[in-house]
C-alpha cells in the first residue's frame, strides 16, 4: 500500500470490532453513473465513502484487478454494513445480490439495528403571540405528525446495475483482499494518505455544514492527496431546496479555481471533478 500513512482495517477485524445503528443498507445513487468516469484498464488506489457500501463494491468490480479501495465512514456500523456484504459476495454460488438487513442482522445478532423512523404526532398548537393552546380535532391529530428522522434507507436491487451479474461479482469476490476500511471524519481523513497518493476521491453527498476557511483549508489537503489528473465524483443534492447545508461535492464545484480543480461532467446530480494537471 504505497502512500497510506496508517494500517487500515480488513474485513475480519471490522467483523470483529464494529456495529451499532444503520443508516445507509442500500445506495440511491446511480453507480453506473459515477464508474462510468473510471478507468477499468489500470489499477487505482480510490478512497471511497462508505455508506451501505455498495458503492465501495462496485468500484473494486470496475477496476482493474490490484485497485485499492479505501472505504471510510463517521460511522462504524455502516463498516460493519460493508463488512458483511462482502462476506455474503464470497459465496460462489450467489446468483442474484441481494442483501437483507434482517438476514444480516440476525446473522450477526446484537451487533447492528435499524435507525428508527423517528415520527412525533401533533396533539395541540400553541399561539405563540397569543400564548394560547389551540384544540385540534381529533380527526387533525390522529392524521398528520412530523417526521424527525426518516430511518433506514434499505437496498433496493433496481439502483445497483450488477446485482445480477454473476461475473462482476466474481471479479469483487477476487479482489476483496483490496478492500480496507478506515473510521474517519471526511475532513481528517487526508491524514491517512500522502500527497499525490490517489487517482479517485468518491464523496457521495456528505454535506459540509459550515464552508469556514478552516474546513475549506481541510478539504484542499484532501484534493492535494489525489494525483495530477486524478478525479473527485460524488453528488449534488436537490438545487432547488433552500436553506440546506451544501454537500461538499457542490462546494468543490463552487470554488473550482480555489482548489485546482476542473468540471468533467455532471448527470442529474452525479459529478465529476479533475484535479489540474
Ligand atoms: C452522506 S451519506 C449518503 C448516502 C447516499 N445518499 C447513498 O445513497 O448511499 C453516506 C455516508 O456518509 C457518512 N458521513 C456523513 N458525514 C460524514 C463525515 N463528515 N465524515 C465521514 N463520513 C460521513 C454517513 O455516515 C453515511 O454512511
């Protein structure tokens, strides 16, 4: 592992260490997308945010055989979610790839839960300006609530083009030996590789809450880690939602100039920056 500076973690030690709440079991994104902008024909070193891991998965089968893929997640139970899925892919028999979390879980019992879908019913309003309580009818009440947590977002096949495809997982199975995990923040993990290290950075859509010079600085240290020409994909989110905090991916694009960084191209919210040669 040339340019790695610490040891990550492999599959077992990741089975043996980690788990707790699930966020991500399954992608939305569209992976066929994002690959598309990869070189299948070289070996690469990509550092890939983790999630449910399917996308982790899919890029170790897109490439060349001796890629790195380097997942890395806040989160340690979306790990162990990576961790287990490649354990279910080294069965040879597998005709179609599709993970349950509840096989997963009972198969691993204790060690991961679904988040919870987090709804809060509404039994009364308050004027605020009146400070008055407001009845509301029991029709109102029992019919709406808010949401403050949407729970877990669950695999679904459709969104992961080679589910069944019985040679592309074989050439995952292949390579799961160059699959490693790191438990890191986005804006530390640059401490984990040297500079010029990388050819891919993937960001999925990992927001940036606040785009303060110091966390601006951070994700620069990040970009220098990839090599001339090496490429940082990820996602936009909904353009039109106000008053949300931006992914980073959107940052990158915004400040393009700042951080050396070309436009390779952008389909619906899938993105693809080159680092200046
Ligand atoms: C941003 S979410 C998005 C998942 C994606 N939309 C999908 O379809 O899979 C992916 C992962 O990023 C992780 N994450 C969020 N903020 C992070 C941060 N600051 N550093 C590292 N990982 C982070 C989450 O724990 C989550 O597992």
């Amino acid at each position: 592992m040339v340019g790695v500076n610490k040891k990550p973690m492999k599959i077992k030690e990741v089975l043996d260490a980690y788990g707790g709440f699930v966020r991500y079991f399954g992608t939305t994104e569209l992976m066929q997308n994002m690959v598309a902008y990869v070189d299948p024909k070289k070996p690469l070193q990509i550092l890939a945010c983790c999630g449910g891991g399917d996308q982790s998965l899919t890029f170790l089968g897109h490439c060349q055989k001796g890629t790195e893929v380097y997942a890395f997640d806040l989160n340690p139970a979306q790990l162990f979610v990576l961790a287990c899925k490649a354990v279910y892919l080294e069965d040879t028999k597998l005709k179609v790839f599709d993970p349950t979390f509840d096989r997963i879980s009972r198969l691993h019992l204790g060690r991961i839960r679904k988040l919870p879908r987090n709804v809060q019913k509404i039994t009364k309003l308050v004027n605020l300006r009146g400070n008055k309580n407001i009845d509301l009818k029991e029709d109102f009440r029992e019919k709406f609530g808010f949401e403050i947590d949407s729970g877990l977002f669950d695999f679904k096949p459709q969104s992961l083009h080679w589910v069944k495809d019985r040679r592309f997982m074989a050439a995952i199975r292949k390579q799961l030996h160059h699959l490693n995990f790191i438990r890191e923040d986005v804006l530390y993990i640059s401490d984990w590789f040297a500079k010029g290290s990388l050819d891919v950075i993937y960001l999925s859509d990992i927001p940036l809450h606040n785009a303060i010079p110091y966390y601006l600085e951070r994700l620069n240290t990040l970009i220098l880690r990839l090599k001339p020409g090496g490429l940082v994909m990820g996602n936009t989110e909904d353009l039109n939602e106000l008053d949300r905090n931006p992914t980073i991916m959107e940052i990158l694009l915004n400040y393009q100039d700042l951080f050396g960084l070309k436009l390779v191209g952008q389909r619906k919210k899938s993105l693809c920056l080159r680092r200046n040669q």
